[in-house]
C-alpha cells in the first residue's frame, strides 16, 4: 500500500510526535518498522485508523485471511507491559494479543468489530454504560502475578504527589483553589498505602478505551497496566461516559453514579469517591502548565470541589 495510505498527514498521531525530538524520530523510523512487521507478521495492511495520539494502529488481514489490528508505539514506560498484561488476560475481558515485539513496542491484536467505542454508544443509557464496563472491569483484575514486572500504583502516585505539593507551593489566582492540590496529595500517598487488596490494573479505563466485538459484547483495549488499589481504575468512567458536571445537579448524579460502579465492582464507595477528587486534580496537575489564561483549570477545580463534596473531603 503507498505510503500516504499508509501515513496521512492529518493522522493525529503524526501532529502529536511532532511536537518533541524522540517523537520526531520515532516517526522517522515508523515507515520502515511496519514494513519490517508486515513482512515478518505476513500482514495485509489496510489504511490505518484515524486516532490514538502515541501510537499508529491498522486494520490488517494475516495470512489464513483473519482479521487483527497491528499496532505500534512510541517507546514509553506506561506502553511498555502492554503486551504481557493483554497475555495475562487471555481475551478475559480484553482484545487478545496473537504476537507481540516487546522491544519494538509493537502488538498484533485481536480486531474488534463492530468496534464501536463505549462512550459513544449513545442509544444506551449512562448507567447501562457503567455496568458493562464494570461487568468488564471486574474480570480484568487478577492477582498480582510472581515476580511482576509491572509499576506498582503506589510509586506512580507518589510521583504525582511530588508534583502535587510542587504545585501547592506555588502562588496562583484566588479562583484557582490550590488547597486541592494539597488535598490531592495526601490522597495520592494515602489511598495506594491503605489498599486491602492489589491486582493488575487497566490503568486507563475510559470509555474510548471499551469496544464492542463479536466474541464478547465488551472488550478492553489500551491498557496502561500497574498494580495496586482496584478503586483506582473506574474513574474515567465516571467523567467520561457522559459529562455529570453538565447535568443539572451534578451532586446527585455523582452519588449515585459512583455507588452504583462501588456496587457491582465491590468497592468501597468512600474510597471510589476518593480516587476520583485524587484522580481528577491529577489531571489537572499538568493541564494547568499549559493553560495561559487558567480559565479552563479553575473550571476543573471547580468541579474537584463537587468531587470533594460527594466524597465528604
């Protein structure tokens, strides 16, 4: 297949690598790379699909004729064990992984279809969205196997806790209350230490991530795997399937949205509740570095405090 096939220009993985030097030359050898994986895999490619900001994915035909998806990554430490916890799961809940080249960040992948994103199935009702994705989630959490070569949550969350108290430190706008930096902090350090239970982690569980398939009406993809607290993971759900801040009272939707994910995942839904004000003013750790005018980051905030406010913090 010609290469502008291959790598349109308006591929958003192409406008994102840009943007540093080890992106940039990763791009540069990314052509060659699937070609070496083509050959080597007896791959049939197809025009890739259009989304994914680290990573290049394609619909590809192997050589009995069966439908899998090659996908390749920019070399990062949260991609690193993609491959091995997707063979931990054995298609449990999640795509599964027919070849995998560790080295070269590459994965030869179960393709679901019809693929359609969780958090765009709009016919189904929010809180129908939740429980299947809990109904996913929950078979995605194992023990934590001997001798794990992946992260533990508790040294991940420490590093965001640094950065955290960085930011609490730093003078900001009355508007923006810093106080939840402090508050997220002491979460971060908290809530991983105090775990009754540690599992193998999806790591970026949010809607975009659920596809449905054929095999199962659900499956997993793009995991970022860690191990730790179970409670850390159903955040992006809660935000994600829909936006709770724009219903009228996001309060009441909150508290019952997360008791219901705390219900069928068997969780403590004081600390779900918890995760997700430490979670949310995670994200917003880094937004804000790059939000001039703060507009967008005390809007966040703001919704951390009614965060804060469900989970009586």
């Amino acid at each position: 297949m010609p290469e502008p096939l291959l790598f349109p220009a308006t591929l958003p993985v192409l406008t994102e690598m840009r943007r540093t030097a080890s992106g940039r030359e990763w791009l540069h050898q990314l052509p060659d790379l699937v070609d070496e994986l083509r050959r080597r895999w007896r791959l049939r490619l197809k025009p890739p699909y259009h989304g994914g900001s680290c990573s290049w994915a394609a619909p590809v035909e192997r050589p009995d004729g069966s439908p899998a998806v090659l996908k390749v990554t920019w070399p990062h430490p949260e991609a690193t064990h993609e491959g091995r916890a997707l063979d931990l799961w054995a298609g449990n809940g999640a795509a599964r992984v027919y070849d995998h080249d560790a080295e070269r960040y590459a994965l030869l992948l179960e393709r679901c279809q019809p693929g359609t994103e969780l958090g765009t199935a709009n016919q189904l009702p929010a809180e129908h969205r939740l429980l299947a994705a809990a109904q996913v989630l929950h078979r995605l959490w194992r023990d934590v196997p001997a001798a794990s070569p992946f992260d533990p949550l508790r040294r991940v969350t420490g590093e965001w806790a640094d950065l955290a108290e960085q930011r609490a430190a730093r003078e900001w706008p009355p508007e923006l209350d810093q106080g939840l930096f402090t508050t997220a902090a002491r979460l971060l350090r908290e809530l991983p230490a105090t775990a009754d239970r540690e599992v193998l982690l999806h790591g970026d569980f949010n809607p975009g991530n659920i596809l449905a398939a054929e095999r199962e009406p659900w499956l997993a993809i793009d995991a970022k795997p860690v191990t730790g607290d179970p409670a850390f993971d159903p955040w992006p759900l809660l935000e994600q399937v829909d936006d709770p801040f724009a219903h009228p009272d996001p309060h009441r939707v909150l508290r019952h949205r997360t008791a219901l994910l705390a219900d069928a995942l068997d969780l403590d839904v004081h600390r779900l509740r918890a995760w997700t004000v430490a979670r949310h003013v995670e994200y917003v750790l880094w937004s804000v570095e790059e939000d001039a005018s703060l507009d967008n980051s005390v809007r966040m905030m703001r919704q951390a405090r009614i965060l804060a406010d469900v989970a009586a913090l």
